[in-house]
C-alpha cells in the first residue's frame, strides 16, 4: 500500500491544487522507477570515479585522526597567536615607558639652556 509521502509531487501538482484546475489537464505523476535507476547509475559512477582517485566515500580512522591534528593545529596557531600579540601589547607598553622617559629627560635638558637647539632637531624639521 502506498502511503501519502510515496506519492512524488510537482509544480504543475501543486499550482492545480492551489489554484484550482482541470485535472484532466493535469500532468501524468512522472515515472519514479527511472528517477531510482538515474539515481543508482549517477552513485555507482562517483563511487567509481572516486575508486579511480583512491578518495573512499567513507571515513576512516585515519580521516578522524587528520580531522583531530587540523583542528588542535588551528587551536594551537590561534592560541600561539594570542600569545604574540601579548607579548607584543608588553613590549609597545615597555616602549612608551622608555619614550616617555627620554621626554622627561628632554625637558629637563631644556630647562638647563633653554635657548639651546640640537642640530638634529633642525636638520629633521
């Protein structure tokens, strides 16, 4: 017995379901049987296809190994990368210490003689 869902379904089914139409009018249900045989035949080549490859349609142990050391290797390198930019927010911090450090000393310095100007300032202005 054939139930509700077996029964394939088109566009042309539907629009005169909806819209109302002659059912004489109505397309034949197309034939399931050569859709199945399609289908079958379209499998069994990129099964083939993929022999020819030696790509296997189902994963093994070896697939689920790589997959694990992709994943912990992109774990890791986000991690690692984290940890550079750390390191990198450390130094930068490090850095403006030291700037304004000189800049303290810079100003002192032109407190001693105040009419006092470097050649390379004005070499770089």
């Amino acid at each position: 017995m054939t139930s509700v869902s077996d029964i394939p379904v088109t566009a042309a089914h539907l629009s005169c379901f909806v819209h109302g139409c002659d059912k004489s009018k109505m397309p034949a249900e197309p034939d399931c049987s050569a859709k199945l045989d399609t289908a079958g035949r379209n499998r069994k080549l990129q099964a083939y296809l993929m022999s020819l490859d030696d790509i296997e349609s189902n994963e093994d142990e070896q697939d689920r190994l790589f997959t694990k050391f992709t994943i912990n290797t992109v774990y890791a390198s986000y991690a690692a990368a984290q940890s550079r930019v750390r390191q990198y927010t450390q130094l930068l911090a490090l850095l403006r210490c030291e700037e304004d450090e000189w800049a303290r000393k810079v100003e002192k310095a032109s407190n001693i003689l105040p009419d006092y100007k470097p050649k390379w300032i004005l070499q770089a202005s």
